[in-house]
C-alpha cells in the first residue's frame, strides 16, 4: 500500500485541493459551469428541466486527465 508518510501527504493534498476548489465555488469561480453552450435548460409555468450536457463532458474529460497524470506519477 505505502506507508503512513505518504498515505498522510496524500490526505493532506486533497484536503488543500478540496479547501481550494471550495473558496473557487464560495467566491463564484465556477458561475459559468451549468451555463455553457449545448447545456440544456427548458422552462415553463411548472416544469424546470436543466441537462448540463457539454458541463458534464467538460467536467469528465478534466477528470480523466487529472486521473491519468496521478496514475502515471504514482
């Protein structure tokens, strides 16, 4: 697995990117995610109907980058 050193520093990276990617969200720094072109949004008197779909093809090729570069580090 490893040991308890590297287990912590890793701990301590998420914990810092989690309290980043918190103030980014407090501070309005994702305003524009839910609201890019090929999202979505349909509204009438009483239906709300919201598809984030280029959002979330944004979101998961971010995340496989990311994931890829850990893996190919660790």
């Amino acid at each position: 697995m490893g040991t308890s050193r590297e287990i912590g520093l890793l701990l301590v990276g998420l914990g810092a990117l989690l309290a980043f990617s918190g103030l980014a969200v407090y501070w309005g720094g994702f305003s524009w995610f839910g609201r890019l072109p090929g999202d979505i949004r349909y509204e009438s008197e009483s239906t709300r109907v919201f598809v984030p779909v280029t959002s979330m093809i944004l979101l998961s090729i971010l995340l496989t980058a990311v994931l890829s570069l850990i893996r190919r580090f660790l």
